[in-house]
C-alpha cells in the first residue's frame, strides 16, 4: 500500500485541511493467490502430461478429476491458459 498524506495550512501555520490517501502497490505481490495460482497451473500440467495426446485437451478435461476441472475452468477465466 502506498499512502500519501498532504497537509494545507494558513499563512500563520495553523493547519487547514489533512488529506490522506491510499493507492494500491502497482509492483505489491500476493503471495497467496501467487502460491495457488501456480498450485493449479502444475495440477493440470500434471495431469495433461499423464494422458494420452491423441484424444485432445478437451476431451481429457471433461474426464478429469473435479479439482482438475475446476482449477483448468478457473485458469481459463482468468486468462491464464487459453484455449485452441
């Protein structure tokens, strides 16, 4: 978090106005959502890298584990893998 604080006073020192703001870290990482984000993109690596290439992706992942399915259909949604 960045915060920026700006204090307006008077031509006798006194203070005035007190504004302070909050912005977001543009380079601030989530170590969480990090950490699980890469959890699922080796889960379905993993998984792809054990079937067999010839029935295609889309067929393998409706056949997949739950957890599968739902970590390729939120790594989709968010952009991260893309689909052929």
């Amino acid at each position: 978090m960045i915060t920026e604080t700006e204090t307006i006073t008077d031509g006798e020192g006194k203070v005035e106005k007190i504004t302070k703001r909050e912005y977001p870290s543009p380079y601030e990482i989530n170590v969480v959502r990090y950490e699980f984000m890469m959890r699922m993109i080796e889960g379905v690596m993993e998984y792809l890298n054990e079937i067999d290439q010839t029935l295609g992706v889309g067929n393998a992942i409706d056949k997949a584990p739950l957890t599968i399915q739902t970590y390729y259909d939120i790594l989709l949604d968010k952009g991260i893998i893309k689909e052929d």
